[in-house]
C-alpha cells in the first residue's frame, strides 16, 4: 500500500483550513483503504483558532500531524513538512484550497499504471465561497521552459494545488534554499525536478486554487522577481516553441493530445483506462 504525504502550511487560517483538512482526509483512495495517508500541517505559530481547528481533526488514525511554532514564511514553514515526508507521493496543500474527493485514486492510478513521477491535472479556479468557477486543461509543459523562467511570464504558471510527486525527488531539493523564498519557492521545487523528469498531464479535475482579496499571490511582481533569479537567458527556439504553446493553451483536448502524445493522458471510456 503506497503512502500520500500531504503538506499544508498554514497561519491564521481559521476561515478555511476545516474545508481544507476534510478535503485531504475524506479522499475516497484513504477511506477505501487503497493508500494511507500522512497529512503533515506547519502552522506559524497561529493566534487564532487555527490549531484548536487542526486538533478537533487530529483524532484521524494518527494521520494528522500539527507542527505549530514561529517560521519565517510559507515556504519556511513547507520546508519543514517536506522534510518529514515520509511517503511514496507527495504534494502540498495551502489553507483554503482543497482537493476532488477522488484525486488519490487519480494520481494512483497515473502513478502505478503509467510509471510517473511528477503529475499534475486541470487549472482549477476556485472564488472565496467556494465556488468551482473555471477549469483550463494544459497543454505541456517542457522541462527546458522551466530553466527559462516562462511558466508564469509567457506561458501559464503550474497549478501547485493540482501537483503532485514523487519523493524520490526530494534528494534534489535544498531544504534551506526554499525555506528563503517568500512567493516562488514552488517555481524552485518544479525547476529542481524538471532537471530529473517531465511533468505529466492528466485530463482529470485533482485540486484548485481559491482566489480571494489579500492573499499572497497577489503579489505577481515579487513572484516574477523571485522566479527569474533562478532562469537563465532563453535563446530564440525557446520563444518560437513557447509562442506555439501559447496557441496550444487554447486548442481543442483532441490537438492537446495529438502534439503531447506521451505527456497527456485521458480517460478512455470504452477500454476502461487511462490512455
């Protein structure tokens, strides 16, 4: 039985970290029995009743673990969960967003059958009630653009709330490096494992991303700033392919599949399978 090790940084999250931790621990691959669950949450010491939340949950099996003291940011705080990861998958959750109720068995099925090791599905929008509003499927996402510093300036940034990945690749992650960002240590994480694999594409709904007023997100210049301080110059292929992409972005899921052929996988209805 593989174990899913799920990581949310939180402080302060009171509003929203319950629809958070029920999204993780009702995933029907957990209540199945087919995969046991690690869910680790890094709280920053909160003031609110973000940890009297965490604990009314913490009676799960064992499988919910609070770790709540002072940190320097959300990606200081993530780098302690991921270090104490102990399982065969893994991904990471902010407070306030949450996950399909199905998503574990999705990534299980990718991961047994098709032998990946970084996975990720549809861009899903979320508004502060909670409302599913929007959902884009990518069209591919090639390892070199993520040295080039594109995805989130040219092209679509990676769904952080959608991914999910080996722990294999975690021995070419500098703990102490991401700990220091402050808005882009997920673009460090994906440049460090689109050194060692590609990310897949699943035709599936896994998670989403809760828009609302105030977040750190907000701030796209510190994140761009952050993020092209780990790219390196593209050269003049790099911006035809990333111009053909962006056309791709907007493309019929048939044309998405015929130029991703081994990088995007569909449900086949008929064969009963992921092809």
């Amino acid at each position: 039985m593989k174990r899913i090790s799920i990581i949310t940084p939180c402080l302060n999250a009171e509003r929203h970290i319950g629809e958070t931790i029920e999204s993780v621990i009702g995933q029907s691959a957990i209540l199945s029995g087919r995969a046991e669950l690690e869910y680790i949450i890094c709280d920053g010491n909160s003031t609110d009743k973000t940890n009297a939340i965490v604990t009314s949950y913490a009676d799960n099996n064992g499988a919910i673990k609070l770790f709540s003291e002072q940190d320097t940011g959300m990606y200081a705080a993530l780098s302690k969960g991921l270090k104490r990861a102990s399982g065969d998958i893994v991904a990471y959750l902010n407070a306030g967003d949450f996950y399909n109720l199905h998503a574990f068995d999705i990534v299980l099925d990718l991961f047994e059958q098709k032998q990946v090791r970084w996975l990720t599905g549809y861009n899903v929008h979320y508004n502060d009630k909670s409302y599913f509003l929007n959902v884009k499927l990518p069209f591919k996402y090639r390892r070199d653009f993520f040295a080039t510093g594109f995805y989130g300036t040219k092209l679509i940034f990676v769904q952080q709330e959608s991914t999910f990945w080996d722990v294999s690749l975690h021995q070419f992650l500098d703990y102490d490096r991401l700990a220091a960002f402050r808005y882009a240590g997920d673009y460090y994480l994906w440049s460090r494992f689109a050194k060692e694999t590609d990310l897949h594409i699943v035709e599936a709904y896994l998670g989403g991303f809760r828009i609302e007023k105030g977040q750190l997100s907000e701030n796209r210049g510190g994140y761009v700033q952050e993020m092209m301080s780990m790219a390196v110059s593209p050269r003049v292929y790099h911006h035809i392919l990333a111009a053909f992409d962006r056309v791709m972005w907007y493309a019929p899921v048939e044309f998405k599949k015929w130029f991703n052929k081994n990088g995007l996988f569909r449900y086949d209805h008929e064969l009963q399978k992921w092809v």
